[in-house]
C-alpha cells in the first residue's frame, strides 16, 4: 500500500470518527433541575430524577441537580435561563407569576407567559400527626393539646390556618420547638403532636409511627372544602399502624421549563420520567402516589414536546393544558 493509499484512509477514518462524536455530543442533552434545600425531600427526588434520566436514556439525558431556596427563587429564574432550564414549583405560582399578583406584585415580566409544564412530581401533602397517648382521634380533640406547627415553611404557615378554618385558633398550644425535632419532642411527651407538609410517605412520620405510635387525623368533605386545596388519599398500611385510608389535602407541585427548551428535550423528558417511575417508586415509595390522575392538578400549558408524548401515550389532556 502506497504512502498516499495510507493518509487517505486514516483522514477517512478521523473524519468518521469526528462525524461519531459530533453526533453523540448533539445527541446528549444536558438539564439543569433547581429544585429545593439540599436537606429536603424534594431534593432528593431531584437526585432520583437524575438517576432515572442517565439510566432510562442510555446516557444521553444528564441532569445536574441544582440547590434552590424555594419555589418563588425558581420561578423567579425562569426569565434569565435557557432551554436547559428545569425547575419544581405549585402550579398555583406559576399563574400568580403570569399575573403579577401576590409574591409576584411588581415584578411581573413577559417571559412567565414562556413557562410550560412538563411533568407532576409527589404533591406537599398535609400531616396531622398525633400521638397514641393524647387520645386525639379528630381535629375537635385537639383543643388543649400542644402542638408543633414550625416556622417559616408551608406546612407551617397551612397548619395555622387551618387551626383557624376550623375553630382552634387559641384552643391549642403551640409548642416553640423546631420541626427537625418533632419526633423526639413527640416522645417525650414535650408535644402531643405536629403538623408537617412534605411527600408522602413523610420521613418523620414514618419515623414517629413506628417509634411512638401515632394516629395522622383525616379531614371530613366539609373541612377539605373549607381548605381550598386538593383532597388527597394516603392509602392505608402507608404507616405503622394506620389500618384506614387517611383523607388530608395536598398542593400539587410539578416540573416546568420554559417554551427555550426544544420538543425534543422536553419530549425526551417526559417520556424518560414516565417510563421510569415505577424504577423510581421501588426505591422510594413516594413515587408511588404520581400517577395519570395527577395531570389534572397541572392548570397552566404543557410543553409542546412534552404533549406529543402524552397524546402517544393515552393521556387525557384539557383544552388548556394545550
């Protein structure tokens, strides 16, 4: 073989090879998720999210989670991020944001209008949690119990209107301890119960239910109505100890990016969360409370991309979620 034959066929070669790679980098997408504090739940379902991504894409998807200080902090970043961009927030501020109302008053800008939805996450479920020694069996026991509210969080802030909503505002103590120590100050007698919002199963009520001994108060027709806030069902057997169902109210949360995002990723997404849910729920059972009925919580426009996976995969769509 010649010295020309030689060069030709090893430029042949290095022009195939810079062809593979160039199709393997424009293959891979790459994904931001901002999703919550670090020590947080939702957090750790980002991690879960990102795990998922690589292995049910073959690589192709890589996520890199993202530490937020909260739901605003990230809509909030929606109008200076790319097509990369993920985040977790209610759907309730998404439309406060396109509003200009609320949180949002005075610093309303066009791009919100770009938000779309991709996907329902495990919903910030409410948690009455009472101990098997207050004998407290629904909301009217609580009345000179102590109770663990929090500070500063959602669950916080919904306990002490519901306390409200249904006539114990002022017929409860309310312990000043902090929430991370609710299951200690549980038994020791400290509090006869706390209020927490989070994913379902709850970590610390898991916790407090097979350590302690607790009985989570369900909410009646009535007072789920005075909520304001989706009705919710925890299976039973969810707790140690829980042999019926557990009917509380939950805000839905879901995953958003904006229209910068091309169908392809956001089809990609989807369709990779979807797929690999029931991987995800094996190891971490709240996972197991997302399924197609949580659509109808997503009241604002789903990505284009992430549409075209739900018409192929039988989802019930609204009008105004398209």
């Amino acid at each position: 073989m010649s010295t020309t034959s030689k060069i030709k066929i090893i430029a042949i070669s290095l022009a195939g090879t810079a062809a593979l790679l160039a199709n393997t980098v424009f293959a891979e997408t790459r994904i931001t998720y901002k999703s919550a504090k670090s020590t947080s739940s939702y957090y750790q379902m980002g991690v879960q999210i990102a795990e998922a991504m690589k292995a049910g894409s073959d690589g192709e998807i890589i996520v890199t989670v993202e530490e937020s200080q909260g739901s605003v902090q990230n809509v909030m970043e929606a109008k200076a991020r790319g097509g990369d961009y993920v985040f977790t927030t209610p759907p309730v501020l998404v439309k406060l944001a396109q509003g200009g109302k609320a949180m949002f008053e005075g610093k309303g800008d066009p791009k919100f209008d770009d938000i779309r939805a991709l996907f329902p996450i495990p919903s910030l479920t409410m948690h009455f949690v009472m101990s098997d020694k207050s004998g407290v069996s629904d909301f009217a026991d609580m009345e000179g119990k102590t109770i663990l509210l929090g500070k500063g969080s959602f669950g916080a802030t919904e306990g002490e209107k519901y306390l409200k909503l249904f006539g114990l505002e002022g017929k409860v103590n309310l312990a000043e301890v902090e929430l991370s120590n609710a299951v200690s100050a549980l038994k020791n007698g400290q509090i006869d119960g706390f209020v927490t919002a989070g994913s379902w199963p709850a970590p610390n009520v898991i916790e407090a239910a097979a350590s302690t001994g607790v009985k989570v108060i369900s909410l009646n027709d009535e007072q789920v109505t005075l909520s304001k806030r989706s009705k919710l069902v925890i299976p039973a057997g969810t707790y140690a100890g829980q042999d019926a169902d557990i009917t509380t109210t939950s805000l839905p949360v879901a995953a958003f990016t904006t229209t910068a995002m091309s169908d392809d990723a956001a089809y990609a997404l989807t369709k990779t969360f979807w797929e690999g849910k029931e991987s995800m729920g094996a190891g971490a059972a709240w996972w197991n409370g997302v399924d197609q009925g949580l659509m109808a919580n997503i009241t604002g426009k789903i990505h284009p991309g992430a549409v075209k996976y739900y018409k192929e995969a039988g989802f019930e769509l609204t009008a105004d979620q398209m």
